[in-house]
C-alpha cells in the first residue's frame, strides 16, 4: 500500500522539481513586459537580442561609419537606402534593437559629437529628434519605441546653407 501510495506520488514531485528548476535557471527580469524573455523582432524579421547592460557600445561593423549604430542592433534593408552626388550623401538608414530610448539619446548624443558632428543652432536635442551638421551634410538620428522594439532612423542630406 505505502509503495502504490509513493508512486503515485512521483509523476507530481519530478513535475515539480522540473518546474523549480526551469524557474531557477531563468535569467530574470530582462523583456520590457515581465519575467519572462520576449522575443522581438525587426521590421524585415530579423531576430532582435536583449542588451546585455545598461549603455551602448560601437558596432565596428556599421554601415555609416560617422554615425555608428550601436552593437546588437539590427540593420532594416527594407527601409532603408544611400546614394551621394560625389559632394554630399543622401542616406536613410533604420536599425532596430532593445535598448531604451534614454541609452540610445545618450549614445547618439556622444558619438555624433565624437565623429565631428556639431548640433545645429536653431534645434532642440533635447527630445527624441537629434539634428547635427558637418561640413556639406546635415544628419538627423529620430529615435521611437513600440512594443519593446526601439527603432533609430538616421537621415544624412545635403546641407542648405
């Protein structure tokens, strides 16, 4: 009887044992919405991945090497295209990742700055539209966040003096 009794029992106590090590192993809070990681994807379906920390790092292999995305974000061909004149570019680039829009304002804010990118007078940088200019070329970076995907749009044109 007290054997019929103890297997009975088992199938629950693996089932238990089972689920407290699953939530053991969990690496915790990391998705925007809970506990649990999210997964998120870009626009063109490229899987997004979690930032590992707070703050942004260079990408070495960005498209635009004046205006670096930051490392784990994605590049969105879709929307995106470049093309110069020989004096000026006129680029549209999107990239999507995790970060939050505070670390992508801080980053974008420090590495135009870095690359000789000068805020233009008359523009407010304090929000989620940066507006820079160097040389013949002005760049606009706009940041936004949906659904715990952030998207930076960087717009290089000719600069109208």
């Amino acid at each position: 009887m007290l054997l019929a009794r103890r297997a009975r029992l088992l199938p629950a106590v693996c089932v238990t044992a089972t689920a407290a090590l699953a939530v053991a192993a969990l690496p915790g809070c990391t998705a925007d919405t809970g506990p649990l990681p999210a997964l998120a994807y870009s626009d063109d379906g490229a899987y997004l991945p979690h930032q590992l920390a707070r703050g942004l790092v260079v990408d070495d292999a960005a498209p635009i090497p004046d205006v670096p995305k930051p490392l784990r974000f994605v590049a969105v061909p879709s929307r995106s295209s470049a093309s110069t004149d020989g004096r000026a570019r006129t680029v549209t680039h999107v990239y999507q990742g995790r970060a939050g829009l505070d670390d992508l304002r801080v980053y974008y804010l420090a590495q135009l700055r870095n690359h000789g990118w000068r805020p233009l007078p008359g523009f407010s940088n304090d929000g989620d539209i940066l507006t820079f200019a160097k040389n013949t070329e002005t760049v606009q970076v706009s940041l936004s966040r949906a659904g715990g995907v952030s998207t930076v749009t960087v717009l290089i044109r000719p600069r109208e003096v």
